[in-house]
C-alpha cells in the first residue's frame, strides 16, 4: 500500500507549490491529454523506490473566512485523517503566527507521524530564523523551498522514514502472479458497483479459486471468467459483508486512488441517470495519471430513453474525451445486460497495456506512416523521423528518434498514435509517445 502524505498549513506557504514538485514525475503522462481536469488535490509521485499519495489541502483552508483555526476545515481534517504522515508547512520569511500555533496544537493532539517543513529558505544564510519554531513543540524545521526545488529530496525521505512499516512490508510482499488480473471498479457513491459485483458474483457463476496470500475474509476476491483468472481488489467505496458487497456511507479519494494503483485494470462506472458529473471526471483523471488500463461503463442504461441516451454519449465524448482510447460500454448491471463485452474489454485492455512492440515492427510502422503523411515543415524546418523503439510498460511508452522533432504538430502526433494502436490492436491502455531529437 502506497503511503499517503498531507500537507497542511495556512495560505500561501507554499503548499500547491509544493505539492507540484513532489508530484512532478507523474505529470509527464496527463500533459499529454487535453481536456484533463487539473484541479488536483491529490497526486502521486515517487521517488527512488518509494511511490506515494500526496494530499494538498490548499484548496480547503482551515475556516479562512474567519481566521480562525480552532476546528479544522471538515476537508482538510479527513485529509489529515487520511494520511499517513503529514508535512505542515510554515513560511521561514514570515516566521510564525497565531494559526501556525493552533495547526500545531492540533497536530500534537493527533499523535500522527508529522515534520515540521519550513519553506521559502532559498538563500538563508544561518538557521537563526528557525530558532523560532521549535515552540511548536514539532521538534526542529526542516528548510526547504518549492519554489526553487531546495531540499525537496531530502524531505521525502524524511518523511518516509517515519513510516517503519514501509521497507518491511515489501519483503513480506508474495510474487505476483501475472496470469491474474487485478480488477478495481472505480466510480463515485450510487453508480452501481456493489450492484455489478454482486451480479457477478452471484449469478454469473464465477468459479472462486484458491489463491496464495488471499484469505477468507480479505476484500479480494479471485475468480475464474471464461478461462482468465480475475482478482477484485478492494475497492473504493465498498465493503465485503459475507459474500456479498455492499457500499460504504464515506467516499475517500485516498481509497479510490489506492484501489487504483493496486489494480492493473479499472472498470470505471458512470451513472446513465447523472451524466458526466465533476467528481466523475476527477477519477477519470486519477485513473489516467496512474497510467492503468481503462474500460469504461455506463450503468443504468436502462432508465435512459433514447433521446438521454444520444445526450449523454455527447457529454462522455466531450468531457472525458481524454480517455478516448478507452472501451466503452453501456450496461445495465440490475437487469443484467450487456455484461458480457465488459469482459472482452478488459482482458484486452489488459493485454494492450503489457504489449511488447519489437524495434523492427516499430520502425516499420513509423516509416510507412510518414510515407503515408510526412510531417508538415514548420518554417525553415522538416521534422526527419527515423526509428523508434519501446521505451515503457504498462502504459506502452513509443520513443521515436529523429531530427527537429520538436516541430512534430499534436495532430502529427495523434495520427502516428493511431497508427501504432492499430499495428498493436492497443485498446483500454494510454499510449505515450517520446521524441528524441538528435543533433
Ligand atoms: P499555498 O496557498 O500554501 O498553496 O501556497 P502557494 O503554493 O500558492 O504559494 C504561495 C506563494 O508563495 C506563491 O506566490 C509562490 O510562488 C510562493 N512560494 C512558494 N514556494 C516558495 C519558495 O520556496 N520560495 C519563495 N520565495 N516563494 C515561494
Ligand atoms: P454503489 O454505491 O456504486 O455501490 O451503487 P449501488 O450498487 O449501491 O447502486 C446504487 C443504486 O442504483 C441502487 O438503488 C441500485 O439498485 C441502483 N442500480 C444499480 N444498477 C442499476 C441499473 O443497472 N439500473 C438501474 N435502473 N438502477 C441500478
């Protein structure tokens, strides 16, 4: 399980700018998709070995209408909660206020692994402006700055290193059997998902199996589909109760982004009744930076007439038009219809997101493109595009080498992509392009 990190602190500490930093890594993938929302309060990142989840309570300020701090904010108390270990960020050049008191006093009585991170120190000569934390009684400031990336490194460790329980957990950890897919159904409160379990796992018959490491009472549940093994990993939202499902009062993005992460599949549900709702598309949005195989379903197709129907296929292909490559479907998982492609698709995406692309074929297909279309000269330049090799799993990652290849045009780039989708029949996976130029 990935930790999870909060940051906390009053306004303009320097929190979001933080939180982009420790995040950085992760955004290679989203830039690529237009239309992502990018109101994120929660990102991944990693460093070294380590992954984890960043909750930035920027947008959630604690009461800052009244300047008060004596209840938290009700969001950035569930984010505390959440958390594993958290970074209360204060402003070295302001030194400390009233609030950061009352965040501190907070922290203490909470008992939770926390680290007193002191930001904007670019350039400080001495410690002498830190003296002054120490009153909060959080042991000593660590300098940073966001801003200018200072220290940033080594402030993760730090925080890393008060979770004892991470480098132990990984010895502990069983091989993977790759054979199996992990399956999260992601979706927000009342789209269906204990709905679709149970109906899979009561009337479809699904063989349970055996399964090393799984025990009877763990939210896993293996089973057997027309010959591929499935795991359903514990998912967001849900809890199991005997044999069945059921739905969970409290919606956690924490939870959702860990189903995710631990999934090698996600069946995002939507609710045909709702539309694309806001909260739909920030899980769209999680489930594209973790870079994980996607299908998607529309539920409660039933309770459409035709004309919801064409509506609501509008508003999907406009706004989740960033998960374009994803399957989709639409199903009604109370009457039991058009379950079956469900399955189809998501061992295919599955299969899509672990494709092996030989350098030759690659090649190949690049070269016939261009001859097909040549990229457009962009004033005194041509881009040349030469070959291109496999550089990533899991999302498929296709680097191409070449000259002036940063003239390459996004239409260019989404033409080559569906090209190399269709040589590789690459379907419910992101597909990332590189370009290396050479001088
Ligand atoms: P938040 O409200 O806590 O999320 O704070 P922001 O990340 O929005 O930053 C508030 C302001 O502080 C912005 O103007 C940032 O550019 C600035 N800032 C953030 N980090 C640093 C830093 O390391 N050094 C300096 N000098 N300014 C910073
Ligand atoms: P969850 O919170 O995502 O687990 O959602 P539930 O499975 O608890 O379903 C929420 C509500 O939607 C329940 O009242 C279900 O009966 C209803 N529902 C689920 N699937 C369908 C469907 O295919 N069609 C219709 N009309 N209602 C459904």
């Amino acid at each position: 399980m990935k930790p999870v990190i909060a940051l906390v602190g009053r306004p303009n500490v320097g929190k979001s700018t933080l939180f982009n930093r420790m995040t950085k890594s992760r955004d290679a993938i989203v830039a690529d998709f237009a239309g992502l929302t990018r109101d994120r309060h929660y990102g991944q990142g990693r460093q070294g070995k380590h992954e984890y989840i960043v909750i930035d309570t920027g947008g959630f300020e604690p009461d800052a209408t009244s300047g008060i701090f004596k209840e938290m904010a009700k969001q950035t108390r569930q984010a505390v909660a959440e958390a594993d270990v958290v970074l209360f960020v204060v402003d070295v050049r302001l030194g400390l206020s009233a609030q950061d008191h009352e965040i501190a006093g907070y922290l203490r009585r909470l008992g939770k692994p926390a680290m007193l991170v002191g930001n904007k120190a670019e350039g400080m000569k001495d410690g002498g402006q830190l003296a002054e934390f120490y009153e909060l009684g959080l042991g000593e400031v660590f300098p940073v700055s966001a801003a200018h990336g200072q220290g940033i490194r080594t402030m993760i460790d730090m925080a890393l290193e008060k979770l004892p329980w991470l480098n132990q957990d990984e010895d502990a950890e069983p091989e993977e059997d790759e054979s199996v897919i992990k399956l999260a159904v992601a979706g927000r409160p009342n789209v269906g998902k204990s709905t679709l379990i149970n109906t899979w796992l009561g009337e479809e018959r699904l063989v349970a199996f055996d399964m090393a490491g799984t025990t009877r009472d763990a939210i896993a549940v293996p089973f057997e589909k027309s010959g591929q093994k499935f795991q359903l990993i514990d998912t967001a939202g849900l809890r199991r109760k005997g044999r069945v499902f059921e739905a969970i009062e409290k919606f956690s993005v924490v939870k959702t982004l860990q189903a995710i992460e631990g999934a090698n599949v996600v069946l995002l549900l939507l609710d045909a009744t709702q539309g694309v709702t806001d909260q739909d598309a920030h899980i769209a949005g999680y489930i594209l930076e973790s870079g994980r195989a996607v299908v998607l379903a529309v539920n409660k197709w039933d309770a459409l007439d035709d004309y919801g129907r064409q509506m609501l296929e509008r508003s999907i292909e406009l706004r989740l038009s960033f998960l374009k490559f994803a399957p989709l479907h639409f199903i009604s998982a109370k009457k039991r219809q058009g379950l079956g492609p469900l399955w189809t698709s998501m061992t295919q995406a599955h299969k899509s997101a672990l494709c092996k692309m030989p350098t030759p074929v690659l090649t190949r297909v690049l070269l016939e493109s261009v001859q097909y279309q040549t990229p457009k000269k962009i004033g005194p330049y041509r881009p040349k595009l030469r070959y291109a090799h496999q550089g990533g799993m899991n999302p498929p990652v296709i680097v191409i080498h070449g000259n002036s290849l940063e003239h390459i045009t996004d239409a260019y780039k989404r033409f080559l992509e569906g090209r190399f989708r269709k040589e590789f029949n690459l379907i419910g996976t992101p597909l990332r392009i590189e370009f290396k130029t050479s001088h």
